[in-house]
C-alpha cells in the first residue's frame, strides 16, 4: 500500500470534513449524556416518589385494619346477647322462607308445565300441503 500525497484540493476536503464532523460529534455526545442523565434522575424520582407512596399506603392500610380488628371485636363481645334475640326472629324468617321457596317453585312448575304443553302442539304451516290431502283410488 502505498501512500500517495493528498492534493491540496483533497487535504482542504479532508480537513473540512473532520472540522464539520468533530463538533457535531461532540454536540451529539453531550446531548446523549444530557438525556441519559435527566433519564437516570427522573427515574430515581418515581422511585422514590412510589417507595413514599406505598410508605404512606401501608400506614394507612394498618390504620384500617386497626379499627376493622376493633370493630370485630366488638361484635365479637356483642354476639351472645345477638344470637338470644335472633331466635325468635329466626324463626318466623325460616317460615317466610320456607313459604317464599314453596310458592317460588309451584311458580317455576306451572311455566314449565305450560311451556312443555304448547311444545307437544304442532304448530299449523303457512304453507299448503305438498302431497294431496284426499287419495285417489
């Protein structure tokens, strides 16, 4: 390979060249740095911002079920003198229910039963007959 001297013409090209491209190349680098830079920082950002939220979250989820805990309680404590007044409301339910269940399935047969009723009818054709209706001897 031999080197052949660059003509003035190709030395002024080549140096215009890489003058042009040198500071381009350097804007573009640091434009990438830049942005990857704002990137990386906004990143951290919500991850900070979502570590405090979930912060804030869980001592608001324990506060919950601190008074739900206190509120089970109670009921808890309350529930021998509940159960010794639903007996008796217990059982007039149990008789609406019962009656409730034996009308709501007398209700269901009597459709049924009408339902399967009109299926067995067969139902006249618009149509006239194909075949003739009289034979001929």
């Amino acid at each position: 390979m031999s080197l052949t001297p660059l003509t003035p013409r190709q030395r002024l090209a080549r140096g215009l060249k890489y003058t042009a491209v040198g500071p381009v190349d350097v804007t573009r680098g640091v434009l990438g740095l830049s942005a990857d830079s704002a990137q990386a920082t906004a990143a951290e950002l919500r991850r900070r911002y979502r570590s405090g939220r979930l912060r804030r979250e869980l001592a608001a989820a324990q506060e919950t079920l601190a008074q739900e805990l206190a509120a089970v309680q109670e009921a808890v404590s309350s529930l021998p003198e509940a159960v010794t007044g639903a007996r008796v409301r217990n059982r007039r339910r149990k008789r609406l229910v019962t009656i409730g269940v034996g009308v709501g399935v007398v209700a269901v047969g009597a459709v049924t039963f009408s339902i399967v009723r009109r299926s067995m009818k067969p139902e006249p054709s618009p149509l006239p007959p194909s075949v003739e209706v009289t034979p001929k001897p």
